[in-house]
C-alpha cells in the first residue's frame, strides 16, 4: 500500500490501461476498484490521472470503489473520483465527511457525483431480487460441472509431446506420483480462492477412468506450508472439523464471557468481515478445539500461521508458540507472520487433542509498516507426518522403474501463489525437481504435469518426453486433467504468457522489487513475448504456444480493408483477416488462429510485432473451414504518443501475420494506413 509503481504514460495506456480500456468499450462493467498502491506519486484511489482517464476520455458513468482498506484520505479520494470507501464502517468518511464539506474542500456538486454513483448501484443491486442478507444459493447441478469440467480440460496447454508420448492408454497400469497427486490445487490464494462445493484430486480423477491398477507414490512434499488441518479434526461429537469459541477476554481471564460458538472445517480463518454478536472493536479471543487421531506412527509437524498472536496445545502440552517472539512474514497480505513449527511424536489409533488459543490482530507484536491491515486478523493451522525426502524420492523412483506409464504431478499451490506476495524466485518447491529428473532417468516417458498459475523452471524440460501445464482447474480439476492424459479431450489451451528459461531471461528482473518505496516499470512496453522478441531471446515456451493430439494446416490467408477511408477514431474502420483451417490428422480438434500487427517503419521504438486478434476453431479430422476474424483499425495499429498524450495511427506499410503461436510458421500478409491521424477515447 506504500509502494509507489513509476511508469510510462505510454506503457500506463499500451499494457496496463488497456485491459480496462476494452473492457469499458465492450462490456461496459458496472464498477471497477482501485488498488492499494500508489500510481507515479500519488495513491489509486485518489489519483486524479486515472479518473480524468475512465470519467472524461472514456466517459465511463459506473462506480468506483476502493479495494478493501485501500482509502487514505477524505477530501483527496472523493474529489478524485472515489465513489465507495470499502469495506463498512468507513474510516475516511462518516464524521470526517461533513467536516470536509463545511470547510468547502469538497464542492457540494462533487459529493453529489459520489452520492450519486453509490444509489446508483444499490438500484442495479436491487434488480437481482436477492435480499439483503440472504443465504448464500447453490449452483451445482450436473450441467454446472459438466461445463466446470470441460472449462477446465480445454485451458490445460500441451507443452511437449515427443514420440507421441500421450494420450495414455486406460488398458495398462499407470503409476501416479507427486504431491498434487491426492491434493487439489484448484486456485491461487488470496482472493481469488473460494471454500468449493467439492473438488476431484488428480489421483481421483486418473483412477475413474482406468481399467487396469493405478499405483500410487508421494515422491516429495510440494507445499510451503503445512497442508491445513481442519479437515483430518473431529469435534467432540464425532463430526468433522473443530469448535470454534469466542470469548471478550483472553484464556487466562476467569471472567471472560462467551459471545459465539461455531463450527467449522477449514483451519484458513481470515477474521475482518466476521461479525461477533455484542463485540465492538477488532480486539477479541478464540479458543479453537479439535480431536486428532493419526493413521500411522511417526513425527507430525503442527504449525501456526497469524496475525494476532497464538499457541497451540497437544493434549494440555504447549507444542508451538506464535506469540512470545513472533517473526514477520508475508501471511495474511504481508501483516502476519511466519509460519512457527513444531514436532510432535504420535501413535497411530490414539485421539489426541488439539487446542489453540488465539488473540486477534490487535494482540500482534509486530510492528509493521507499508501493510493493510484487515481488522481482527487471522490465523492458520497446519499439520502433516514428517517424511525422509530421500526415502520418498526413492520409493517414487523405484515404482517409475516398475510401471511402464507414469504421470508425475508437480508445480505450485496456494501457498505459493496468491494475493499480497510476489514469488521470489521460479523455482518450483524443494526437492521436486530432483523428484522428476531422478523420475525422468529411470522412466524418460514420464508424463510431467504442473499446476501453477505462473511459470516455474523446468532444468529437466529436454528430458522430459510429455510436459502439461494444467493451471489451476476448479472443482474438476481432477477429472479435466485425466480427461486430458487418457485422451477423452484433445488439449486446445494456449499460453497467455511466455514462459522464460530461468529466472534472469524475465524482462522485469533487474526491477521486480520495491526499493525505497517504489517500483520501477523498466521494461516499458516491452512485457511477455514483446521482450523476448526485441531481444531476439528465445524462451522456454512461446506466448501463444500449445500443441494437440491432432495437426492443422493454414492456407489461403487474405486481407481486407473495411472503411479505409474513415477517420482514424472511426471504431467501423477493420482489418479482417481470414484464413482455411484444415485439421489434417486423425482426432476431433481445435486449432487458435492469432493474429499480430506489425509496423513496417515506425517512427519510434515498438515491439516486434503484437497480438491484436485470435478465434479458436474445433475441427473434425479432414474438415476444413475458413475463419475470419475482423479487428478496429485504431486499436490493431496505434501507440501511445506522450508529447501529444494521444493514440497516433501512423501512416504505412503493416505485416498481418497469421498462426498458431506467437513463434509460429505465419502466413503473411499486409495492407497499409494512407495518413497518419490522432485519437482519443474508445
């Protein structure tokens, strides 16, 4: 919230506004939120360049809002053009509101633009029929996860396939290995990340539909840490999960009242929109109760991860301590700690139990700057059996040795990747890629399968003969990947992103961090696949790249103007492109046509080329079909001119270039601009 992103007025509109941009033009959203950082010296939620930008050039008339905690000012954000502080109670408006308005530093026309868009959405609110308060309704038919299920298999990517390594065949023993086997890494962290109806583990989802054994082997933990608890609790009455009891003062208090008891399941309690009945303020306490009984023998490591402080107690016995030294961590969107361990010896059949007694975000020792903070905090519990990583990497290895086809399921979690944190390197977690390359050696046709929702390096990528990249899937998580390796669905996802070799090839690298206060946006315009291609660098994966079970072929591109003669803001002013697609093998499939733009001879420095069109086609082995795919003029050929602060179209020569990946064999084609003319607007 402190850190201050410096950028380019031409890389703010070319990258960063223009998502939004497209999105106001064609979508016309009801509300958009700001973000906790500052944008060249001045805050998102109360910087006045970016409101003249929605309200004057785009004449946009929706709400704006700010993310929750994300206001810094009274007069400042409402004259900007913050129409909602959130999250309620506000903290920058209420009594300083009027205050701000009798000294005249906000102009009664100004709070009534506010006023105004705030009774607007609560009227659009309105028109959904659902009440204030209402219980959270279910979608979860049959249709939902068929369409949840096929939405899943067609965004995973086939990132290699030599010798025709996949599909699998279902009639032969598969062993299935690696810590994302029988989990599901169904979406990042932060909150993006939602408690799902149900979901399905790769492991589940390989063994529906296989015919012969499915073998399994951990091989390696892939999480950072410890998988939660609440699911392997039962309470006193046998249900699964933990009792929950809030309490005005602390445990070692005999007068504490009790203000609420619940039950619950997941052990991620993120605290600030929990309401307590009779509490006031973000200052309470909760004990947390819960009965544990291990399936084997052996060392269990227990965890606490807070903001707030915390111990946790095995059987009356302080086991990990969160609150006499506590240590900064990047938990709980940088205002937590790290997570405290600890090891407990256990017995397998025995009920142990398990009691943490927690103190909210007001109790913390921390001292914390540059962070939001959210109120009564958080806390996360965690445990799992300690294993030797050699003994799992070797008993991975020896099955692969054994099982003719093996899929090895790695990548990132949760843990990894979510909202408040950059990731400090590529490198998938500890010991993983030995996993695979010691995997790989015994078995070269080994299917690799990562989940991850951003790259990670792959230095055993030449070995691998199969390599998926299945993302993040959902509640079918399980079922689309199987769906993918046993061949029901012919891969057809693309990479939205490139994926660089190592950590150094990344354009941002020299200045990804925030020193002093502030990040600076060095590589320009040149993001993804425009750096690789300026440099001539040649990444790991291309933007665009992604194969298939099936082949296609390209033909018979043309070019055609419409409106050539209209000007340059005119939004009927298109380039369309059309080509023949031929799936010329064997399986149902679908192709991407791309299309990128290229400047003959720009009178400035611009990538290469860029990505300004694409339409997926599905495909019958030996059916062909000509695609169209039609672009405005004004957005497929101009760049952001500072000096003028206006979008030029300039007169010239432009490459239309058409295939199946940003690296692709293209078909090649051209048109050109008569006169160079400047826009504004959408």
């Amino acid at each position: 919230m402190a850190v201050d992103s410096i950028v380019t007025d031409r890389a703010l509109r070319e990258i960063y506004l223009m998502p939004f941009m497209l999105a106001i033009k064609n979508a016309r959203p009801a509300a958009l939120m700001t973000a906790y950082n500052k944008v060249n010296g001045i805050h998102a939620s109360e910087n006045p360049v970016l409101y003249r930008i929605l309200r004057e050039e785009w004449k946009w008339e929706g709400l704006v809002m700010s993310d929750w905690f994300g206001t810094y000012s009274t007069s400042d954000a409402i004259n900007a053009g913050l129409d909602l502080e959130m999250p309620g109670p506000t903290r920058w408006r209420g009594e300083a509101l009027p205050h701000a308005a009798t000294s005249n530093k906000i102009k009664p026309h100004v709070l009534d633009e506010r006023v105004r868009a705030v009774l607007q959405t609560v009227k659009l609110s309105a028109k959904s029929g659902i009440h204030q308060n209402a219980p959270e309704s279910k979608l979860n038919r049959h249709p939902d996860r068929m369409l949840l299920r096929r939405t899943a298999a067609e965004s995973i990517v086939l990132l290699k396939n030599e010798h025709h390594t996949l599909p699998l065949d279902k009639s032969k023993p598969v062993a299935v290995i690696g810590p994302n086997a029988k989990m599901t890494a169904y979406s990042g962290g932060g909150s993006a990340s939602l408690l799902p109806y149900y979901t399905v583990t790769p492991y589940n989802g390989m063994a529906s539909q296989a015919s012969s054994e499915v073998h399994y082997a951990l091989g390696a933990y892939g999480h950072k840490e410890l998988p939660l608890l609440g699911l392997h609790l039962k309470t006193h009455d046998g249900r699964s999960g933990f009792s929950f009891c809030v309490f005005d003062k602390p445990a070692n208090d005999p007068h504490r009242k009790l203000h609420q008891e619940l039950h619950l399941t997941n052990s991620y309690m993120l605290l600030f929109d929990h309401k307590i009945p009779n509490l006031k303020g973000p200052l309470y306490y909760i004990d947390i109760e819960g009965f544990f009984v291990p399936a084997e023998d052996g060392l269990y490591d227990l965890g606490l991860t807070v903001e707030g402080t915390a111990r946790l107690f095995v059987d009356g016995r302080l086991v990990v301590d969160n609150a006499t030294r506590q240590r900064p961590g990047t938990s709980f969107f940088g205002s937590g700690t790290v997570e405290e361990t600890a090891g407990v010896d256990l017995k397998a059949g025995q009920e142990y139990k398990i009691k943490v007694e927690f103190g909210t975000a007001p109790t913390s020792t921390l001292e914390r700057h540059g962070t939001v903070s959210f109120g009564p905090g958080g806390l996360r519990i965690g445990g799992c059996k300690r294993i030797d990583p050699e003994a799992a990497i070797s008993e991975a290895v020896d099955l692969a040795s054994r099982v003719g086809q093996v899929v090895l399921f790695a990548g990132l979690n949760a843990d990894w990747e979510g909202e408040g944190a950059d990731r400090a390197n590529m490198d998938s977690p500890a010991k993983m890629d030995k996993l695979i390359e010691r995997v790989l050696a015994v078995n070269p046709k080994a299917v690799i399968v990562l989940q991850s929702g951003t790259p990670v390096t792959m230095p055993w990528a030449d070995q691998a003969n199969a390599i998926v990249q299945a993302w993040y899937g959902g509640n079918e998580t399980g079922n689309a990947i199987a769906d993918v390796i046993w061949g029901e669905v012919n891969p057809c996802g693309k990479l939205p992103l490139t994926f660089p070799r190592h950590l150094s090839q990344n354009p941002a690298f020299l200045n990804f961090r925030s020193e002093g206060g502030r990040v600076l946006y060095g590589e320009d315009v040149y993001v993804g696949y425009r750096y690789y291609e300026k440099l001539a660098l040649q990444p790991l994966f291309p933007f665009g790249h992604g194969l298939s079970y099936t082949t296609f072929h390209f033909s018979d591109l043309e070019v055609s103007l419409s409106k050539a003669e209209a000007r340059p803001s005119s939004s009927e002013a298109l380039i369309i492109a059309g080509c023949s697609v031929e799936n010329t093998g064997l399986m149902r499939g679908a192709e991407v046509v791309q299309v990128y733009i290229q400047q003959k001879a720009p009178s400035i420095s611009r990538p290469v080329k860029e990505l300004k069109g694409f339409q997926k086609v599905f495909l019958q082995p030996g059916e062909k079909q000509k695609v169209q795919i039609s672009m405005e003029r004004k957005y497929a050929c101009s760049f952001w001119e500072e000096r003028r602060a206006m979008w030029i179209m300039e007169k010239g020569q432009y490459t239309v270039l058409v295939g199946r990946s940003s690296q692709a064999d293209f078909l090649e084609g051209g048109f050109e601009v008569k006169e160079t003319g400047w826009w504004s607007g959408l």
